[in-house]
C-alpha cells in the first residue's frame, strides 16, 4: 500500500511538472492583477502624527521642575493624557479645525481620519491625522493641536501643554504595500494553477501507457503499437 501511495506521489509530481505553464501562467496573472489594482485601485492615505507633552502642573522654577517629577505629579499627569485625548477629538475642537481650514469635511469624517492616544505609560498624548495628501494632513494635524492647546487654557485655565514635535510630512502612504501584495497575488495563483492541474487530473480518465491499462483495467498488455512518425522525426533530429 505505501509503494503505491509513493508511486502516485511520483506520478502527481510529474504531472505538475509537465503542466508547470498552468502555474507560471497563473503566477503571473494573478501577480499583474494585484499590481494593477494596488497601483491603480487604491486611493493613498498619507499619515502624520505630532506629540504633546502634558504635566499636571506648569513649573516656574528649578524648584518646580524638581518638584514636578514626584511620582504624584506623573500619575495626574497620566489621567491627564487620557482626559486630553478625549479633548483632542471633541466637537469643539474639531469643528474649528475644519473652519480655520475651510475643509470640505463634516465633523465625523475628519474624526474618522484621526487617531488620539495616549503614549503608554508615558506623560505624552499622541496626534495622528490620515489624508491623500501628505502636507495636508500635516496641516490638519498642527492646527488640531494649536486649537486643542488654547481649548485647554479656556476650559480647564490650565496652561500645562508643550508640544514636542510638530507634525510634518510624511510621502509614504500607510495603506500601498506593492510588494507584498504582487507577492501575496503571485502566491495564490500559483494556489490556483495548482488547483487546475489537479481539476485535469481529477477529471481525466484517459488511457494513456501500458502501464495504466493493466493498473486500471487489470488487463494484460499482449502488445503495443509503435508511432513510426515520432521514431523518424527522433531519427532526423539526432542524425
């Protein structure tokens, strides 16, 4: 029984290697299929991102500062972030981005668009704004934090937020992966041509060698007939 199972093995091996064109065929589409629609499909979104520092009290002298780093001060200042994160995505904040910038956006798809987080641990709250254009989104995402700082000294009279670094642009988009998607194409046609060849077989019951007459039909092979033209033509070649 397993010498049978490993002659199939044998045989199904072969028979992908004779019909190899079907995969390479498949590969091939299936790879330009997924270039095209990744390189023409997709719409880019460019992604840039600025970070806020936030203390729980603004210090004014060395004594401050010292007195700032208790482990008290960084615990408020954690909540903090947390509560200003909340903030960065209000209504009130948002709705005046799209103002001063004339954007051609309502409130909730410029929130769809932006992403306000908390850096774990840390006393930093992190801005992120996606747009098809990079310097706009760059845009977007300092004037957010501009308005957001001055929404922050009116509402809680505090004036406990720096900005460390200002958002800029940023011209790879976060959502083309060409490569990867061509390569991830080429893998499934090969899946398919794989699954063709096997379709062929499944569905071929055609009598081909000696040898599947007496595997198949259990007859004995009394003698065969030989194609003269391909003995010639082999003949020719060689000679």
């Amino acid at each position: 029984m397993q010498e049978y199972e490993e002659i199939d093995l044998l045989e199904l091996i072969k028979t992908l290697w004779k019909r190899k064109w079907i995969i390479i065929a498949c590969v091939i589409l299936a790879a330009l299929m997924a270039f095209s629609y990744t390189r023409f499909a997709i719409t880019p979104m460019y992604e840039s991102k600025t970070t806020l520092m936030v203390n729980g009290s603004k210090s004014s002298g060395l004594s401050d500062i010292a007195s700032s780093f208790d482990l008290g001060s960084i615990n408020m200042s954690q909540k903090l972030v947390v509560t200003y994160s909340e903030i960065v995505q209000s209504r009130i904040v948002l709705e005046q981005v799209i103002n001063r910038l004339e954007l051609d956006l309502t409130y909730g798809q410029l929130l769809e668009r932006i992403t306000s987080v908390p850096v774990k641990n840390t006393e930093i709250l992190q801005v992120s704004v996606k747009h098809e254009d990079p310097e706009q989104a760059a845009l977007i995402a300092n004037t957010i934090t501009d308005v957001f700082i001055k929404e922050v000294m009116r509402i809680i009279k505090a004036d406990n937020v720096e900005i460390i670094d200002k958002a800029i642009g940023i011209y790879t988009p976060i959502n083309v992966k060409l490569i990867m998607n061509v390569a991830i194409g080429g893998i499934l046609g090969g899946m398919v041509g794989v699954g063709i060849i096997f379709l062929i077989i499944l569905f071929d019951r055609t009598l081909k060698t000696a040898e599947d007459i007496e595997k198949h039909l259990g007859l004995p092979v009394l003698g065969t007939i030989v194609d003269f033209k391909n003995l010639e033509t082999k003949h020719e070649v060689k000679s």
